[in-house]
C-alpha cells in the first residue's frame, strides 16, 4: 500500500516536472501579450500566434523593428520595452 502512494506521488511529481516550463511559457506568453495588446495591431497579433519563440523574444523583435523604422532611442518605440523586461 505504501509502495503504491508513493509510487503515484513520484509520477505526480515528475508530471509537475516537466509540465512547469510548459506553463510557465504559456503565462508569460499571456502577460507579454497582455501588456502590448494595446500597441500591437492585427497584424502583430497573428504574428504573436504564429511565434515560434518565447514572448519575451517577440517583444524584443518589436522593439528592434520599431526601432529600425524610427531609429535608435525614438521614444514611440519605449512602449514595446516594458513588455519584455521584468
């Protein structure tokens, strides 16, 4: 019987394991996109879905875009920043 509990909390476990960088991901990718929603249009928005990267890096791949349209330190580029810096 006790072989038994603790054989199922080691799979519990072990399934908590390798799920957590999943869910991690997922909600990280939710609060990035959260936080640019406002500044994103339809377009960066399908592109966010079709991301095969982790938000933070699609939120710097805006900043970066954003700032080889308007050049180096624009200050309408700032409000992609805060997305991807904690």
């Amino acid at each position: 019987m006790l072989t038994r509990i603790l054989s199922i909390a080691l799979g519990v476990a072990i399934l908590v394991a390798f799920a957590a960088p999943f869910a991690r991901d997922a909600y990280h990718r939710y609060e990035v996109s959260r936080r640019l929603d406002t500044v994103m249009d339809d377009s960066d928005r399908a592109a966010l879905a079709h991301w095969h990267g982790d938000a933070a890096s699609f939120g710097r791949a805006l900043f970066e875009r954003c700032e080889r349209e308007r050049g180096a330190g624009a200050p309408a580029c700032n409000r992609y920043k805060f997305a991807f810096n904690k």
